[in-house]
C-alpha cells in the first residue's frame, strides 16, 4: 500500500540513512563499496529494502486499525455480519422445506421434481 507522504518521507529517509551507514562500514573496511560488484554489500541493501517494505505494511496496518477504532467500528463487525448471514441462510433454508412440505402434504397432484 501507500502511506501518507510524510510517513512515507520518514520511512525512506530511515531506508537512505541505514544504507548509508552500510556502505560507510564497507569503505572503512577497505571494501569495494559498487553493490554491482560487491555482492556481501547487495545483500545487505537488498536486506534494508526489505525491512523497508515490511515497515511499510506494519505501518498501514497500524493506521488501518486505528482508523477503524477512530470510526467506531468494532472489531468484532466482521463476525457480526457472518452471524448474519449465516442465520439468513438458515432461515431460506427453514421456509424452503417448509413450502417443500406443505406442496407434498396438500395432495393437490402438483409435484415438483428438483434435479
């Protein structure tokens, strides 16, 4: 997902800042410091590109779950609605029979055949 651009700013300041220090570390080392040709390096960028990316949907879904208690929505809305919809379901299934039963009881010679 996107975050909010000031968000977004600080996530990828913190990304640029941790690759920074990596390749500091490298130089002071004496190491080639091109991830091109230096892949202990690519690794380790490739690694912070990825904390980045999980920082990103851990903070979505922090914003996501504070959105929904700002607008108060229980979280339990979502079992709510399946209580629902299993009990509608039930009761189409009930009247379904229930007509079923009353056909087949009322010896009036219509039959209705389901394949």
């Amino acid at each position: 997902g996107t975050l909010p651009p000031g968000l977004k700013a600080s996530l990828d300041q913190a990304t640029a800042g941790a690759k920074a220090k990596i390749i500091s570390n490298f130089a002071s080392q004496g190491l080639n410091t091109d991830p091109t040709q230096n892949t202990a390096l690519a690794q380790q960028l490739a690694q912070v590109d990825q904390q980045a990316l999980i920082s990103t949907a851990q903070i979505g879904q922090q914003l996501m779950t504070a959105g929904i208690q700002e607008s108060g929505l229980s979280s339990q809305l979502y079992q709510t609605l399946a209580n629902i919809d299993q009990t509608q379901t039930a009761n189409i299934g009930k009247a379904i029979a229930s007509f079923a039963s009353s056909i087949s009881g009322g010896g009036g010679g219509i039959n209705l055949k389901l394949a």
